[in-house]
C-alpha cells in the first residue's frame, strides 16, 4: 500500500463527473469555487451599499482609508443621519437577507455546491468582523450605524451577530452542509487529504 498527499480521489483521477455532472479533476476547482462565493457575498455587501446610497439621494464614491478599499456614501451624516444609517447598515442587512434566501430555498438532495458554501461563509464571517475586531474602525459600518442611530454597538452586535449565529447554527445542523468546508468526491465520500493505494 502507499500513501500519497494528493488528496484526490480514484474517481477523480479518472475524469468522473460528480453527482451534479459538474466535472473536476483537482481540489482546485473547488477551491475557487468556493473562494469565488466568498468574493460574491463581499461584493453583494459593497452592492448593498451602493444601491441604498442611490436610493436615498447619495452619491457614492471609491476610495481608500488607511490603505483600505472602501465606499463613502456621498451624504453628510451630520445633516442626514437617517440616510447615513440607510447607507451604513445595507452591507450587513443585505448579506443576511441573501443568505437567508439561500438557506430557505427549496433544494434538492445532495450537498451543497462549494459556491454555496463560499457565499455562506463570506456573509458569515463579513458579520462576525464587523461585530467583533471591526466595530470600532474609522469607516466601520457599526460605528457609523451607532453614530447616526438610538442604537448602541451593543444592539447592533447583537442584531447582526445574532443573525449570523442563527446562520451558523442552521448550517451546522443541516445535512446539506455537513463537513462545510470539506470537499465532497464523485462518490460521495470526502477528501481528507490522503489516499491508499493497494
């Protein structure tokens, strides 16, 4: 017998297309797969603040803030707090509402697709730092939902962190999810990262 570090699978090897008819032939192609959802679920969250900038008679504009890529609303929160909070808290608001959309539709048997599970995992995680680590930066979206709302951060972690807790626990009790950030095989089984040969 040998083992091998390769982590694919005979089916695989060989050009078997999975269950879906998807086919793929490394880890690679889940992995960007994957990565690709999470870059969506990001971009769904700098959407959300755009079209609420638009929708409330901002005009919002690119930049960068201590190096950091980030959006401006285009509206002054002194004389616009309302509208500001409308801008600040889309991103956040925006990617909980599509993740719920996603864990409430209809699907079909079998795993999810490791786009889906990226999409999730970006929502997830961009909620978790904005409620934790990210909360007090200079363009934070709780900070500025603080500033320009009766709501405390703690409210807000509450609101959003709940949310994402909620997420969290559904996907952890779903059989559509388990082993979330495993990759599944033609077969079925999933790939741990290593292989016997006889």
């Amino acid at each position: 017998m040998a083992l091998t570090g390769t982590g694919r699978v005979m089916a695989q090897e060989s050009g078997a297309a999975s269950p879906k008819g998807e086919h793929h032939s490394t880890s690679g192609w889940w992995l960007t797969r994957f990565a690709g959802g999470f870059a969506s679920s990001i971009l769904t969250h700098e959407g959300g603040h755009i079209l609420a900038a638009y929708a409330v008679g901002g005009k919002p504009s690119f930049g960068f803030n201590e190096g950091r890529p980030t959006i401006y609303s285009g509206i002054d929160a002194t004389l616009e707090p309302h509208k500001q909070f409308v801008f600040s808290s889309a991103g956040l608001t925006v990617q909980s509402v599509v993740d719920e959309g996603i864990l409430d539709a209809p699907h079909g048997a079998g795993p999810s697709g490791a786009f889906e599970r990226g999409f999730l995992a970006g929502g997830i995680a961009t909620s978790f730092f904005y409620v934790t680590i990210g909360r007090n930066g200079s363009v934070s979206d709780v900070e500025f939902m603080q500033r320009t709302s009766h709501l405390s951060k703690a409210s807000i972690t509450a609101i959003y962190g709940g949310v994402a807790l909620m997420h969290t626990l559904r996907i952890m009790h779903s059989a559509r999810y388990a082993d979330f950030f495993a990759e599944p095989d033609a077969s079925g089984a999933l790939r741990v990262g290593l292989r016997v040969d006889p």
